[in-house]
C-alpha cells in the first residue's frame, strides 16, 4: 500500500463544504474499509473494544494535531524535504500521546504496548498530511483530520466488539454469558477473519445502497 | 543454541506479519505476485539489519548517556527515513543491478511499521548486539516467508471464481487468517 495517495478523492477538493470534509472520512471513504490504510494497529490491538476505543482516539489525536501544524507550517517547508519534516512533526505529537498515555492510563499503555509508537509509520496519518493539511486551511485539516479519525476510530471499535463479543462474549469487558467463546477471534488468526468479513458484509451493503 | 531459538522463535513462531501484524501495509500491498514479493522481501532483510545495528547504536551511546530515552521515536524514524534516502542514493551508484531489483520497494520502506517495531523490540528484550542483528535477519526471513507463501496463495485466488463480495481484499485476509492459524501450530515447539 503506497504511503501516499495522490488524488485518490472520490469528490472534488474544490467544491467541497466543510460539512462534507468532515463527514466522508466517517463511512464513505473510511480508512480501514475502504482506503485499507493503518491496517497494522487495526489488526494489532483489537482484541477488545476497549483497546481499539483507546488506539483510535490516540491516532485521532495525533491526526488531528499533526494537521494542524502541517497547514500552519506549510509554506515555511521546501518541498524536497516535505516529507521529513511531516514526519518529525508526527513523532513528536506520537510522543507526547506515549507519555501521557504511560502517565494516565498505564494499564491501556501496556496493552498497546508497541503500536503506539507505531502511530508514527500508520500511513493514514501521514496519508492526510500530505495529502490534505499540506494543502489546506488549519480550520478545514482539523475537519478532515477528525472526520478520518472517527472513522478511523469506528472501524477500530467495530472490529474490536466484534472479537470480542465472538471471542469472549462480552463487550467493553462486561461479560453476558457465562460460558467460553470461540477462543480463535481473539488469538492473531481471528483478527484477520474477522476483518475480512467485515470488509466483505460492507462491500456487499456498499453495493446494495449505491 | 540460544541464537537458534531466537531465529526459529523470530521466524515461525513470532512471524512478523502473521503473530505480531506488523508490516501488514506491504504484505497486503505488494503481494500481487511472487516475484515482487520476494524483491520486497530482500529490500525489507537489507534495510532491516542495518536499521537495527544504527539505532542500537544510538540507543547505547547517545539516548541512554545523554538520558533522552524519550527520543527514541523520532530519532529512530528520522534515522530510518535517512538510511533508506542513503542506501537509495548508495545502491543506484554501485550496483545498479541491485537498485533495478530493490529501487522500486525503497521509498515504500520508511513507513513500513516492521522496520522501526524491530528497532524498538530489539531494546525492550535487551538484546546485545550480535543477538540484535541475528534477531533482525530472522524477523526480515520471517516477513519474507510470510508474504512469499501469500503471494504464491494470491496469484492462485485471481483465477478462481468467488463470492462478488469476497473478492479481492477479504478473501486475502481469509487467506491471511488461514496463514497465521498454520503458523500458529509451531507455537508448542519452542
């Protein structure tokens, strides 16, 4: 998957309002179901509900914030060093996510454990800054940023109820049966079924509402 | 005996893609057909092992006694999007054989997720540096097991005749599923 989609817009930059900057990140063109971006995190940390709720919001964060120094800095930066620059500006707003996250919520920390350094490669993020905030007003890159990361975050948390209500039969930790699910949606293995039939029912329903 | 069960662990066990999902852009990105599979495969091993040896030694001699650990990320990623820039600029002028094989995976590299988790793994398990660097050719093997197997199993699923809806990506992922249970069967050996 290239890091970097030129012009792979499915309505015109131009025209849009601001309304619909916001809202295609959230469904129609949805990270994780249709642009299959971040696909790393998606896979890695959505054991359960409550870690893929915790790793969405963090990359929102960084999404968003990262945006918004990109539209602001963006005629300072010579092209050819464009991509660096986006890119330590990322790291340093994915460190400030780390520790926070190590100081408030040290449990969810340990979970994600590696991925949330990893934020720094998702190329969702520096997808949109190239793409959008390197072109843009600061006020439209926090839109689009927020559109893709709710998106992002509702795929994250779709796939993670998914697992875990097969894999354990609870959801957000609250357990509704007392019996064991099938263990395999929670292991590796599950991770990828499960998002390939979620990626199938939505192409499917894709098709129908078009 | 301790390296070999760092390489088994690290290739079949642990496997990159298949256990630890990292580098998953690339293995569902380029793993159309065999050929560049292995190509990214090779790109992946040679960015991979001097990556690892570069940041160890970063984080050794200028992190740890300069307490900056908090650094770590964005000088690793800073020193891994400059590796690749150099090893690019490198390989076109001293074998350009090699760069016609590789060139094309190059640019692709700096985001793929493996390359800077290994970097970071290699610190978390404290690992020396001979471990390190055994540890990252073993976990560049693994992701080129993982994505050449894919790739072959790929090129075979263009030709059959599927669902409307399974074709493409969800199917990849079944396959991918599949994968990483068979991979999941040497877990008990070690």
């Amino acid at each position: 998957m290239p890091p970097i989609l030129p012009g792979k817009h499915l309505w015109k930059e131009e025209s849009m309002t601001n309304k619909d900057i916001f809202k295609r990140g959230l469904i129609k063109e949805n990270a994780v179901f249709v642009q299959l971006l971040g696909m790393c995190p998606v896979l890695g940390v959505t054991s359960t509900a409550i870690n893929g709720l915790g790793m969405g919001l963090a990359t929102t964060f960084v999404l968003i914030m990262s945006s918004i120094v990109v539209s602001l800095v963006k005629s300072f930066i010579p092209d050819k060093v464009r991509i660096p620059a986006f890119i330590v500006i990322i790291a340093s707003f994915v460190t400030v996510v780390d520790l926070v996250m190590a100081g408030f919520f040290p449990g969810l920390h340990e979970q994600l454990g590696l991925f949330i350094p990893l934020i720094v490669v998702n190329c969702l993020v520096l997808g949109r800054a190239e793409a959008f905030g390197s072109k843009n007003t600061p006020f439209k890159a926090v839109l689009d940023g927020l559109g893709m990361g709710l998106g992002f975050t509702l795929a994250l948390v779709l796939l993670g109820s998914m697992r875990e209500i097969l894999g354990s039969l609870s959801l957000f930790g609250l357990k509704f049966v007392e019996a064991d699910g099938i263990l395999i949606f929670v292991l590796a293995p599950g991770a990828f079924i499960a998002l390939g039939f979620l990626i199938a029912i939505i192409n499917v329903l894709k098709k129908r509402f078009a | 005996m301790e390296y070999f069960l760092i390489v088994f662990s690290a290739i079949f066990v642990n496997n990159i893609v298949l256990a630890q999902f990292l580098g998953i852009c690339p293995f569902l990105g380029v793993s159309g057909k065999v050929s560049t599979s292995v190509g990214m495969g090779g790109a992946v091993m040679f960015v991979m092992t001097l990556a690892t040896i570069v940041t160890y030694i970063i984080q050794y001699y200028i992190l740890i006694p300069f307490g900056i650990s908090y650094m770590q990320t964005i000088s690793y990623i800073l020193v891994i999007a400059s590796l690749v820039q150099m090893v690019e600029i490198i390989l076109k002028k001293i074998s350009p054989a090699l760069y016609q094989a590789l060139g094309v995976f190059l640019p692709l590299i700096t985001t793929n997720c493996a390359i800077l988790g290994v970097a970071i793994l290699v610190i978390q398990n404290e690992f020396n540096l001979l471990e390190s660097v055994i540890f990252a050719v073993a976990n560049a093997l693994g992701f080129t097991l993982a994505i050449w197997i894919f790739s072959g199993i790929r090129e075979q699923l263009e030709i059959m005749d599927l669902p409307k809806g399974m074709k493409g990506v969800p199917a990849a992922l079944l396959i991918a599923g599949l994968l990483s249970m068979a991979f999941m069967g040497f877990a008990g050996i070690v």
